[in-house]
C-alpha cells in the first residue's frame, strides 16, 4: 500500500504539480551513522495530506498560534541514518489546503563508522 501511494504522489507530481511545487531544504550538514537529528519547518498554509519517501523520515504536523489572525504550521522531520554513506538526501511531500505540492528536503553527509 505504501508503494501505491508513493507511486502515485510521483505520477501526479510528474504530471500536474510541476508549477505549484514549493521547496524547502533543510542541511545537516556532517553527521555520523548513530545520531537522529530533527529540524522544523514551519508552513503558513494548514497541510492536508503527504507522504514521507523513506520509512528512514518519521513525520509530526504541529498547528500552532502566533495571534488571532495568523496561525502557521509545525512539521517536525526525525532523520535516522544508520544504515547511510555520503551525501543523502530524503524528501517529504506534502499537499497545503490550496492543493499546493510542498517538497520539504533535508540533506546531510553521513559518516561512516
């Protein structure tokens, strides 16, 4: 099931989403096999549906207030390495409530053991 929907967020970003795709990237820079890292990226838009690329990425969406007028959103990326070399890069998408495609990247070099 996972693979379907992985499939099918490819086939629709090939195909519909091309001028409505937002990226946002997030370094970690130098890292080593045994450390988890998290970053937040915070989104102004209420996020509707996503998909992470990789069982590696685990995901939390946060709402949060900043006055009553404005709210954004929290999404909290947790990063496990192991099993990782080099450069690796890892996206998760996600669908904002204006069926905008969001691509939130993170990117580190992993050190070997």
């Amino acid at each position: 099931m996972r693979i379907f929907g992985i499939i099918l967020v490819f086939i629709y970003s090939i195909c519909f989403a091309q001028e409505k795709e937002r990226l946002i990237e997030y370094d970690f820079g130098e890292i080593s096999q045994e450390c988890v890292v998290k970053h937040k990226f915070q989104i102004e838009k209420r996020i509707k549906n996503g998909v992470a690329l990789c069982e590696c990425v685990q995901v939390k969406v946060y709402k949060e207030k900043q006055n009553l007028k404005n709210s954004f959103y929290t999404v909290e990326i947790e990063f496990n390495p192991q099993g990782y070399k080099g450069d690796t890069i890892q996206d998760v998408l996600r669908v904002d409530e204006e069926n905008n495609w969001i691509r939130l990247r993170i990117k580190a070099f992993v050190k070997s053991k």
